[in-house]
C-alpha cells in the first residue's frame, strides 16, 4: 500500500507553485509507492495538477482547505479559528489515520500547534521537540532542541536525547547512535544547575548511549550523532550554523580578490566551497521533523523551492517507513 503524505498546498512562500512542483518532482522519482494529498483551495491547486503528466497525477489527491494561515498570522489562534486551513485540514487527516504523515513549508508556529492541538502529544511525551542538522566531518549530527522549548529540565532532555535516538536509527540508519550534552566544558560537573543535574539524568537513562559532556567546537567534529541542550542554546548554534554557510563563502572570495588569484584559481577554490556549502544548505535535509507528537510531521523552509519540497516528501516517507513515531512512544512510554 502506498505511504499517503498530506502536504499543505499553500506552506511557504511560493506556494502552491512550487509545492505542486516538488510533489511532481517526489512522486517522479519515488516509484509508485507514494500518494500525495494536496491541502489547499482547489480553484487555485487544480489547474496545476492538470498540466502535469498523468503518471504523476493519478498519485495526486486534492483535499479542498479554502481557509489559508499566513506567516504573520498567530499560531494558536490560527489554528483554532481557521478549522478549513490547509494546515488544520491536513492534521485532521493524520488524525483521522486518513494521511500517514503530514508536511508543511508555512507558518512553523501553527504546524507545531497543530501538531499539539491536533495530534495531541505520545503517551508520556512532554515536550515534542523539532531537531535541527548540523554537518560533521562524518556526516551528519542532530541537535535538539533548536528553539520549541527554551525553558527545560533535566527530564525534558533526557527526552530529547531518547527521541533524537530513535529518529538517527530509525530514519538516519545510524545503529546505536551515541548521545551528548552541550556544555561549557567536557568534564563531569562543569555548567550550570541544568547541565549538571542533566548530565547525571542522562547517565542513568536507559536506552541511550550516552558518551558525556561536549563543547560548541566538537559538533561539527561529530563528537556525537545526537547532541541535546535547552531550546536557547540550540537556536543560538542552529542560527549561527545558519550564517558560517552563508558568510564564509563571502569572506574567503574577499580574501582570493585581496590576493589577486587568477580566475582560473578562483573557480578551483569555487568550486570546493560550493561543495561544502551544500552540506549546511536546508533544502537538502527534507525539513525538521517535530518529534513527540502523535503522528509524523516535518516542516520545511519558508522559502523552499520544489527541489526543497520534493526532499520534504521523500523524507517524510522514510519516517513513515522507518515507524518513527511508534518507535518514539514505545521508547517512552
């Protein structure tokens, strides 16, 4: 039976034009084990589906949502008065086991309401977290929490680290994958009264494997496939691994201009930092999945394009596959 993806048609900045786009792009090149749900109204959504070629749009369903949440609208208002969204819509047929995972690129604070108000926590989940990626040079490592839950304790990282666990196994193929706290300091001990009574927490935990304290510098080493910390902290590094990809391009090509490099040397040194950059670049991950909640949603980039809505389906469908979120409630539970 094919995995049935709820997608909100109208998430992102240019939608439904680019959504549509990448729904083409997921179902083209994921075999025929895939059914798209569109959310969204149908006198806009339609008339793109019925110019793309008929393999790809016999695996597409409209589901009318004339109702649209916008970027600036509040998330928990929004998602209790406009029922007819194309987010609200699409959660409810999570909810109603109609949909096996729900995507979205829009209003990120409604798609994380939804996704409480609608799906409504997994037994013995108290803060559904969303992981951010940071690339290593081993590839890749997940933080959480980047910015749900700003204030935590020591049991709610513990959380973390179980959940992160299951998603790094589960959809990363990664097989006992090693947990860290960030801290001011590798030793047993070291920062504050959360980091400290977390570290012990975390030491007692079962099911994870825990590898210690680590420090802002050995992330990007792989220090850890699961790194946890409160959701201050994680945005703090998530924004600044954010700019390293966008300013460290800038100011090596000052650096090549001050030293007069040949244009021949320059497309040479162009040419592996282009390489490296599209390590950090979102629209290759797939989106954030938010972890916690009773059903599998990942929410993509405001600005995403096809390419980058098209990995947002694909990765929901490897959480699908992967039992993510039964995996997560049977850890905790």
């Amino acid at each position: 039976m094919p995995t049935r993806i709820a997608v909100d048609a109208m998430g992102g900045d240019n939608a439904p034009g680019v959504v549509v786009e990448g729904a083409a792009m997921a179902l083209a090149s994921g075999g025929n084990d895939i059914h798209v749900l569109l959310t969204g109204p149908e006198d806009r959504i339609n008339p793109l589906v019925a110019v793309l070629d008929e393999s790809v749009r016999s695996r597409i369903s409209v589901v009318h949502a004339p109702d649209v949440i916008g970027m600036d609208d509040s998330p928990a208002t929004a998602i209790k008065t406009k029922q007819h969204s194309s987010i609200h819509v699409g959660m409810g047929l999570c909810k109603a086991r109609k949909a096996d995972a729900f995507v979205s690129a829009g209003n990120t604070g409604a798609v994380m309401a939804g996704g409480l108000f609608i799906l409504g926590r997994l037994p013995g989940v108290s803060r559904p977290s969303v992981i951010g990626y940071f690339p290593t040079l081993q590839g890749t490592c997940v933080l959480l929490d980047v910015g749900t839950n700003v204030d935590c304790k020591p049991e709610h990282l513990v959380q973390f680290a179980q959940m992160g666990s299951v998603y790094v196994k589960q959809a990363m193929g990664v097989e006992n994958p090693t947990v860290a706290l960030m801290n001011v300091g590798e030793e047993p001990g070291k920062g504050d009264d959360l980091a400290k009574a977390s570290y012990d927490a975390l030491k007692e935990a079962s099911g994870i494997n825990f590898v210690g304290n680590i420090e802002g510098r050995d992330l990007m080493r792989h220090a850890a496939d699961v790194v946890v910390c409160d959701g201050f902290v994680g945005n703090v590094l998530l924004k600044y691994g954010e700019s390293v990809a966008a300013i460290l391009p800038m100011m090596i090509g000052a650096e090549m201009q001050r030293l007069s490099m040949p244009p021949e040397e320059q497309a040479i040194v162009g040419k592996a930092l282009k390489g490296v950059k599209a390590r950090f670049d979102y629209k290759e991950f797939g989106g954030a999945p938010l972890l916690g909640v009773d059903g599998n949603v990942l929410i993509g980039h405001g600005s995403s394009n096809g390419y980058a809505i098209k990995n947002l389906i694909l990765a929901a469908d490897t959480m699908i596959k992967g039992h993510v979120s039964a995996t997560i409630a049977e850890a905790i539970g």
